[in-house]
C-alpha cells in the first residue's frame, strides 16, 4: 500500500468530477428546457430561427399583395357591371322607335357611369395606384424573391379605357352610339384581359402563402429538433448521474479512509 499517492481516491475524484459535470449539465438543460451543448449547434439554430423570421416577414408582404390584388378585382367586377349596363344603355338608343329626347335621357346616366369609371382609376390601396401603367413588386419568399404585378391602366393614358369615359363619347345619338357601342366591346374584351391576370395574381400569392407555410413548419420543426429538450429522456439521465454522483461520493469516502489501515501495521 502506497502512502505517498491514493490513487483509488484519486480516482474516485475523477469520476466524482465527470459525474458533477453531467449533473450540472442536465440540471441547467431540465431548467432552460435547451438541449443546445456547443458553438455549432448555436449556430445552425440561429440561421433557422432567422429564416423563419423572414418566412414570416415574407408571408406579411403576401398578405399585403393578396389585398392588393383582390383589391383591383373587386373593383373590377364593379367595372364590368358599368360597361354591361353602358352598353345596354347603348343598344337602347340604337333604336330607330326611340326620339333624341329618348336618347337624352338615356345619356345621362351613361355619363354617370362614365365618372364610375374615372373614379375607380384613381383608386389607392395604402397609398398606392390600384390601376396605373405601373408595375408593383412583391416579395414572396424568404430569400428576397420578387414578383411583378403588371400595372392596370384605367386612366386617361389607356386609350381602350379613354375612349369609353372621354367626354366625347356618348350615346344622344344613333351615329354616337354605334361608335360608343363599339369603345365599349372593345373595352368588355380588354377588361376580360385584365381581369384574367388579377386572378393569376391572386392564385399566385395564394400558392406562395402556402408555400411559406410549409417553409416556416420545416425549419420551425428542424430549429425545435436542435434547441428543445426531450425532458421525459433528461429526466431520466438526470437520475441516473444523481445516483451515479451519490454513489461516487460515497467511494470517495471510503478512498480516502484507505490510508487509515496502515497505521495498524504500525508498531505502537
């Protein structure tokens, strides 16, 4: 037996150490709820948690698209309503049976529904046109990922439009009307256009919407794998290095009563 150096209690150190340690360690992970141990683990968890943050950026700048579009096609529906009755209104005074009194009448409500339409081309959503040659752009993912909505002219650049609202345009006549009635067909077909394109607009952001769902439960459930702790698992580790540590203290009592012994080999 070796008095200089105890090296079962040496040892026992040792393992009292390493076993304090791992306490330490799943006590501070049952209490944060974190399984997060080292650097790079950190670091991977903080490049999905900043991607699900501009997922949910990005899904806010969708939303605001998706109201912007729906936006233009409501107003649009208002648009064809107009334009059916303008040129019914027009077909009306097309009628060799109606007088010009007739046709004056018919008239002004055709200029009523002309001032519908300039109205609704001035129309904003937050501050910006709902219907000019202006492209808007949106970002529709979590990369920066751009999409154009081509602009819808309703203004006075629009000839299609411009030649149904200018004020030269009327239906007091039969010879007014045929030319009114052919602006209007011209503008029923160029509103189908533009109508189809606000509803791949709307299609198109509802597809992205989706798709930053998907993108922000992917990296939520990768972020949710790398930080949050299995406690039912921990809390069994937990009891183990309890006991392990108990265990171990207790040895290290016992080491360092070994040199105890040599003293009865020792002559009185």
């Amino acid at each position: 037996m070796n008095l200089g150096t105890n090296i079962a209690a040496q040892s026992a150190s040792m393992a009292l150490a390493q076993t304090s340690a791992a306490l330490a360690r799943s006590l501070s992970q049952l209490s944060s709820g974190s399984r997060i141990l080292n650097a790079s683990e950190l670091a991977m968890s903080m490049r999905f948690d900043a991607k699900i943050e501009r997922a949910n950026a990005a899904k806010d700048n969708v939303s605001s698209g998706l109201s912007y579009a729906s936006t233009q096609d409501g107003y649009l529906k208002r648009i064809a309503r107009t334009l059916d009755r303008m040129s019914e209104l027009s077909m009306l005074s097309l009628d060799g049976t109606k007088s010009d009194a007739d046709r004056g009448l018919y008239n002004n409500e055709f200029v009523q529904l002309q001032d519908l339409i300039k109205e609704i081309a001035t129309k904003e959503f937050n501050g910006v046109s709902l219907f000019s040659a202006v492209d808007v752009e949106s970002v529709i993912d979590s990369e920066g990922t751009t999409f154009t909505l081509d602009g819808i002219d309703l203004g006075a650049s629009s000839t299609t439009y411009n030649n149904v609202t200018t004020s030269g345009t009327s239906i007091s006549s039969t010879t007014a009307a045929t030319t009114a009635l052919n602006y209007i067909k011209t503008a029923i077909m160029e509103l189908g256009k533009d109508r189809t394109e606000v509803s791949a607009n709307i299609s198109r952001f509802n597809m992205a919407s989706e798709t930053l769902d998907a993108t922000i439960q992917t990296f939520s459930a990768a972020s949710s794998a790398i930080k949050d702790l299995d406690v039912a698992k921990e809390s069994t580790e937990y009891s183990k290095q309890n006991i392990l540590s108990q265990a171990t203290t207790a040895m290290l009592v016992q080491a360092n009563q070994l040199p105890q012994s040599v003293l009865r080999l020792l002559p009185n």
